[in-house]
C-alpha cells in the first residue's frame, strides 16, 4: 500500500466518523419525535381527570 492510499483512507475514516454520529442522532430525534405524545395531548388528558376525595 503507497503513501497516497494510507492518506486516502484516513481521511475517509475521519469523514465516516465525523458524519455518520451526527446522521444517526438526527435520525433517530427524528424518529423519536414522531413516537412521543404531544404535549397539548397530555395535559388535556391530565385536566380531565378527577381527584377522589376521601374525607
């Protein structure tokens, strides 16, 4: 393997591992943003429920 190839492939390592964790957090906020309930949702779903009284 030459110089030139080493130097290659470093630089394509450091791009992939640049790249590739800011990919997979935006992939997966995305994901995860699309499975949570909204909070309008929970709060309405929390005013309407009642607080037993047991005196």
């Amino acid at each position: 393997m030459s110089l030139i190839d080493g130097i290659l492939l470093t630089l394509l390592n450091t791009v992939a591992c640049l790249a590739l964790p800011k990919l997979l957090s935006v992939i997966l906020s995305a994901k995860n943003q699309n499975t949570a309930p909204s909070a309008s949702a929970l709060t309405l779903q929390d005013s309407n429920s009642e607080m037993p009284s047991f005196s």
